[in-house]
C-alpha cells in the first residue's frame, strides 16, 4: 500500500524546507566567513602599523642613549645597528602580516564554498522532492 496523494506531496514539500533551511544555514557560514575575512585583514594592517610604530620607538631609543653617553647618534656604528634593528623588524612584520592575510583567505575561501553548498542545498532539495511530487499527482 502506498502513500496517499497528501502524504507525498508533504513529503516533497518536507524536502524542500529542508534544503531550504540547510541553504540559510550555509548562508550563514558564508557571511561569518565573509566577516572574519574582513577581521584578519584588519588585524593585518593593524599588526603592521604596531611594528613600524615599534621601530620607530626602537630607533628613536637608540639614538638617545647614544646621545645621552656622548656617542654620535649619527655614527656609521649606530647606522648599522639601526639597520639590524629595521631588518630584524621588518622580518618580523612580513611573518605576522603575512600570517592574517592567509587566514583572511582562508575565511574568504570558507566563505565561497559555503555560498556554493548553500545554492546545492537548495537544488538538492527541490530535486529530491520531485518523486514525491510526481506520484502525489500521478505523473509517476
């Protein structure tokens, strides 16, 4: 005995809420992602501002204390020691900039493939439905 005309076009009906349900839940994810994409790309520049505002401080320091001991803020000794100080800095910076802007695209990539499962949710539950449609309307 088979189900009644009623009984499966509620069914059909239930599967296409329930693709449609799964594709808002998708959708969700795709815009959290989308927003956390945003997050780690602001963290990025912010981390890079903190580190050149570090070496600005680091610098300044340097040529102060070699003030205030006599020495020549400007001298070739003191250049280079700035300059280790720029290149270690700089090294730094790139590591933790370029770290945030993987996880930005990482988010961002997160954020398309949640849009994709969210359009195939609701394919797939509209094409999963159309048997029950078609025997509730005797098409099958």
């Amino acid at each position: 005995m088979g189900l009644s005309a009623p009984s499966l076009a509620f069914q059909g009906l239930s599967l296409i809420m329930g693709g449609m349900a799964s594709a808002q839940g998708d959708a969700y994810q795709a815009a959290q992602s989308k927003e956390d994409a945003q997050i780690a790309k602001i963290q990025g520049l912010q981390t890079s501002t903190a580190y050149a505002d570090n070496l600005n401080t680091t610098i300044s320091n340097i040529k102060a204390i070699r003030a205030a001991t006599g020495a020549d803020p400007n001298s070739p000794s003191t250049a280079a020691y700035i300059q280790t100080q720029t290149d270690n800095s700089d090294r730094d910076r790139d590591i933790a900039v370029t770290g945030k802007e993987m996880e930005a695209d990482q988010y961002s990539s997160d954020a398309m493939f949640y849009n994709s499962a969210a359009s195939s949710a609701l394919l797939g539950g509209a094409v999963k439905s159309l048997p029950y449609f078609a025997q509730a309307y005797g098409l099958s």
